[in-house]
C-alpha cells in the first residue's frame, strides 16, 4: 500500500486515548512508508493524525473544501494541501490518491466518509480495504450493528467481511496487506433478477 485514506474527527473526544491514537497512527503509517490522506485539518484527531506522520518525515497529503478552511483551520507543513469546492468532491479525490480506508473515531461526517466507501467497495467502484481502528472500543455498538445487518438479512456475510476491525493500528494494516477484495461484489436476489 502507498498511501492510506483516514477519516476521523475534527474533534479530540473527550479521552486522551483517542488523540494519542490518532497520533500513533499516523507515526506508524509513515514508519511503515505508508503515505497518509485525510481532511486536511490541523485540529482535532485529523490534526494529530497529520501531526504524528509529519513527526516520522511521513507524506501528508490534506484534501479540504474551500468552505471548510476557516473553520477546520487547514494544516500548515503538509506535503501537499488540496482545494476543493464540496464535500463530495473531497471524498472522490481522497479516494483517488488512497490505496486503502481507516476509520479513527469521529462523528457523523467520519462515518458518512467511512459508509460511503463501504458502499462503493460494495458495488464494486473500488477494491481497497477498508479498516476500523476500534480505539478504546468506540466502535463496538457499530461491530454489533453490523451483525444485526446480517442476522436480520440486510447484509451478506461476505459483504460484513469488507470490513476490517482491529485494536491496534499494527493488527489493522496486517489485515489490510492481505486484503482480498470480494469476488462478486454485490448480489442480486430473486425479488431483483
């Protein structure tokens, strides 16, 4: 992998666990010569996660919506800062620079960024992994859900193991590296064939 998408919040949370993850992460990704993209921000997990690559010499690479510079305050020092005009816009060409998805904790954007590549992996659009760095459990309410999705018949085995879950950002890129996209991305039933 040459570069790795992460989303996550503009804020820090309230657990000093989740900003020295963040940090970590991103020191782990540019220890393993991983590049990291992500919003673009120098606040909150976004600017720890930029800050803990940078500290390891790390590629950087921020995508931020024109509207969103004053008020997520863009990054100084990045390898690359990215202008764009709408939100979409910045998760196509996060998405275009990325070879693989981590999810850090964050709220509701995190996880629109982070289904919306689910979906797209889903479909088909792309092959990359995507990961869920479960910091602290944070996501363990959403690992549950999930498997609601398939015991209640919303979502196929196959599809819930697009998704990749670990504690530790080591476990998490151990998975990604050997990631195998599914065969036949999404299904078709009798109700739609």
């Amino acid at each position: 992998m040459k570069r790795i998408v992460v989303f996550c919040g503009s804020s820090s949370g309230t657990d000093l666990v989740y900003q020295s993850q963040a940090y970590a992460t991103g020191s782990f990704l540019a220890q393993s010569r991983i590049g990291l993209v992500y919003g673009g921000a120098r606040v909150g997990l976004m600017g720890a996660v930029a800050d803990g690559a940078l500290a390891q010499g790390g590629e950087v690479i921020g995508v931020l919506p024109r509207f969103l510079s004053g008020k997520e305050i863009g990054h100084v020092g990045l390898t690359d800062l990215i202008l764009v005009e709408t939100m979409h816009e910045r998760k196509m060409k996060m998405n275009e620079l990325s070879d693989g998805v981590i999810a850090l904790p964050g709220g509701f954007g995190t996880l629109e960024e982070l289904f919306e590549m689910v979906t797209w992996g889903q479909l088909g659009l792309h092959s990359k992994p995507v990961g869920i760095l479960n910091v602290d459990g944070f996501y363990d309410e959403l690992i549950a859900l999930v498997q609601t999705m398939v015991t209640k018949g919303f979502l196929k085995a196959e599809n819930q193991r697009m998704m990749l879950f670990a504690d530790s950002i080591e476990a998490l890129i151990k998975q990604m590296r050997s990631y195998q996209p599914l065969a036949a991305p999404k299904w078709i039933t009798k109700e739609t064939s």
